[in-house]
C-alpha cells in the first residue's frame, strides 16, 4: 500500500511540473488560453493582425520585383521568378497567377514547362 501511494503521489508531482511547463510554454509562444467568450485576447489579436500585415507587404513587395523584371526582359517564366525571389515553385506560380487574375501580366502559353508570361 506504500509503494502504491509513493507513486501516486510521485506521479501528481510530475503531472503538475509537466502541465506547468506546458502553460509557460505557450504563454511564450503567445498561445495561452483563451478568453472566457474563446476568443483570442487581445494582444493575440495584434499579434496575428500585424503578421497578417508583414505577409502582404511581402507579397506586394514580391510582386512590384516581378513586374520590375520585365523592364530587363519582354518574358518571363515561373523560373525566372523562382531565381529573383529565391523562392519555390509551386510559390512562384501562386504569384504569377495572382498578377494574372489582376490582370497586370497575360499568360503566353497554355501550359507545360515552355510557359512564359508578358506583361499587360
């Protein structure tokens, strides 16, 4: 009976260090617990509103960089963007096709890896 209340009370001691830990955790990674109406407080709010904010000046800044390439060529292709940005593939094309749907370039093929872009 003393060895099972010694590890029981062991146990509650490491339970409790670890769901301390856990809370200091996210508390510095800015996710602790929500409000009582679970909402995000307001401090996450600002948080995730200015990440949000950084995010599309990048891609704003990303796609001026983009046009400004077609001041040195008539056309440019996903690789082209890939080496400027320093980016992936899959990345350059959600931004080719962003300025795209804005109108602001015109696809010249249809598809394939001969797709070149010109601008509007």
């Amino acid at each position: 009976m003393a060895e099972f209340l010694f590890g029981l009370i062991i146990g509650l001691i490491i339970g409790a260090g670890a769901v301390w830990r856990y809370s200091n955790v996210l508390k510095n990674f800015g996710i602790a617990k929500k409000g009582a109406s679970g909402e995000p407080s307001q401090s996450q709010a600002e948080n995730l509103a200015g990440f949000n904010r950084q995010r599309e000046e990048k891609m704003d800044s990303n796609e001026s960089k983009i046009l400004d390439l077609f001041s040195k060529k008539n056309e440019i292709s996903n690789d082209d963007v890939q080496k400027l940005l320093g980016i992936s593939d899959a990345t350059a094309e959600r931004y080719l096709q962003n300025l795209e749907n804005q109108g602001k370039i015109k696809q010249k093929e249809n598809a394939g890896r001969g797709v070149t872009y010109v601008r509007n």
